[in-house]
C-alpha cells in the first residue's frame, strides 16, 4: 500500500525525514551550500565522497536536498549489497527510496527522471579511519559512464565533518 514501483513509501519517507529533522538541524547542524546547483527538476546525479566512520552522510544529503531545495528534491540513492542481508535496513533503504548498488538499478531510475545519490568511494570510502577523514580512497568510473550513457547531468559535491560528527 502507497508503494512506488522502486519500493519507495511515503510512509516511511514522512518518518525518516522525522527523524532526519533533530539529527539534521540540531545534532549534526548540516550547513549547505551550492544547493541551487541541483536541477529542480529531471534526472540528475549526486557524486560525492564518504566522509569516513559511520555513513550519516548518505542520510544527510538527502535530507539538505529535501529541506534546502524548492521545491523539495527526493534522493534516492545506491546502497551497498550488504544492506539487504541486514534484517529491518533492508525494508528501511528500500521504502527510503535507496536500491542496491547496481548500473541497471540507477539507469532505470536517472531514466524515469530522478535524482540519483552516488558515493563512488563505496563501502571503502566508510572504512575510513580517522586519520584518513579528508581524504579519498580509490574509486572507478562507472557513474560517468553512466551520465554520458543516459545524458545525466552530474552535480559534483563534497561532505565534510561527518568523521569528526560521530562519538
């Protein structure tokens, strides 16, 4: 019930953003800038680095292009395989609007005009330690492939802080 054709509920969208609001506003106290850079609307791509320790990053930038947009912009974004093996995340990144990490996956959703929430560092790019915080660890090409394969533009951005962020 009130399910899109990519899982995604606006349900569950309502709670995360709930939550996402205190740890958003008040916690981490997200600053952003260049947000007017993001098509308002059409198919776009999110490219941006790990910021190291625990992913809240992810999380963050979707909720910077929901409350810092107008209108309001939805990510959705690619998330690790390892996500649906893990009982209650997997129903949670799928009904947020987030699909595992796979080039048929995001060519279906930058063609059905979304915006499209890519950490090319991948899992590696979280292994971070804190030493490492500001840098970047290898990553490949395939989100560009990707861009110039559906004509998607990509909107370049870089997360700071959130390996300082978390206790």
């Amino acid at each position: 019930q009130g399910v899109d054709p990519y899982g995604l509920s606006k349900t569950y969208i309502a709670r995360s953003l709930t939550m996402l609001t205190f740890l958003y506003k008040r916690y981490f106290r997200v600053t952003a800038y260049g947000v007017e850079n993001v098509p308002p609307r059409g198919r776009a791509m999110l490219v941006g680095n790990h910021s190291g320790g625990v992913a809240v990053d992810g999380a963050m930038v979707s909720a910077s292009m929901f409350w810092e947009m107008d209108p309001p912009g939805l990510t959705q974004g690619m998330a690790e395989k390892f996500i649906n093996r893990v009982p209650f995340m997997n129903l949670w990144a799928s009904r947020t609007g987030n699909l595992t990490g796979l080039p048929e996956h995001a060519e279906r959703l930058l063609h059905d005009e979304r915006l499209l929430m890519v950490f090319p560092e991948a899992a590696r790019g979280t292994a971070k330690l804190y030493s490492e915080r500001h840098t970047l660890v290898d990553f490949g090409t395939g989100f560009v492939r990707l861009a110039m394969k559906t004509k998607t533009p990509i909107v370049p951005f870089a997360f700071l802080g959130g390996g300082e962020a978390v206790p």
